[in-house]
C-alpha cells in the first residue's frame, strides 16, 4: 500500500510522472543512445573498482 501511495503522481492531471516511470524512461533513453557496450564498460570499471577497494582494505587491516 505504501509503495502504490509512493508511485502516485504527484500533480493531479497535470501530466506528471513518478520517480518510477522518470527513471524507466531515462534508461531506455540510456540504453538506445550508448547500447549494450556501454553497460560491459561501466560494469567492468565498477567491477575494477570494487577489486581493487577490497585489496586496499586488506593492506590497511594488515590482510593479504
């Protein structure tokens, strides 16, 4: 019940949209612009990241 409360338009017949149909549209919009290449890249980068924040914890906790 909360979530439909949530995902209510804001603007009584103004023609506004949620959060939720605002980001659904933002990554089709994402998606047909940079394609499937794009999401690879970012994961990878993340991905990157994400191992090498984990070895520096690591050597911070004296870990290896």
């Amino acid at each position: 019940m909360a979530t439909r409360r949530r995902n209510q338009r804001r603007s009584s017949g103004t023609g506004g949209m949620t959060v939720r149909e605002a980001g659904r549209k933002g990554g089709e919009v994402t998606a047909k612009r940079h394609g499937p290449q794009f999401y690879e890249e970012i994961g990878r980068k993340g991905g990157q990241t994400v191992r090498r924040l984990i070895e520096q914890g690591k050597r911070a906790m004296g870990q290896e």
